[in-house]
C-alpha cells in the first residue's frame, strides 16, 4: 500500500519559519546574559516554549497540515506571548 502524502500549507509553514527565528532570536539573548543564575532562570522558563515549538515542527514534518496544527501554533503563541509577558529580554 502506497505511503499517503503529507498535507502542505504554505501559510502554516510561515508561520513556522517566523516562530523558529523567534525562538532563535530569544535564545540569542538569553546566552548573553552575563549572570548565570538570571540565565538559568531565564532558560528554564524558555524551554516550555521552546519544547512546544519542536512540538509544532516535527508534528508538521511527519504528519503536515492536520486538525492538531492550529492548536500547536496556538500553543506555542500563548507560551511565547507569556514568557514575553513574565521576562523582560
């Protein structure tokens, strides 16, 4: 039986591109924090983020486009829109 072909999106992947250069410019910042304590704080709340967005990415490479997707990116935008909130970066 033939493999059935991912779903693409174009607007979904970016949407997926900008959250990766989020993540990217965030941990940029968090590395050059000279306080390892602050770091580490701020680290560890990052990772849920973090972790969310790889989430949404492998969910979309493996399965593309389905039902799950939206509620990923909503996810990853409400956990990215709260460390914004808690952390000043």
């Amino acid at each position: 039986m033939a493999k059935k072909r991912r779903k693409l999106n174009k607007d979904f992947e970016k949407k997926i591109y900008s959250s990766k250069k989020n993540v990217e410019l965030v941990l940029a910042k968090i590395y050059d924090i000279d306080d390892e304590d602050i770091q580490k704080e701020y680290m560890t709340a990052f990772n849920g983020v973090v972790n969310i967005y790889d989430q949404l990415k492998t969910d979309y490479e493996l399965i593309g486009f389905n039902d799950n997707s939206e509620k990923l990116i909503k996810a990853y935008n409400d956990a990215f829109n709260s460390f914004e909130s808690e952390f000043e970066i």
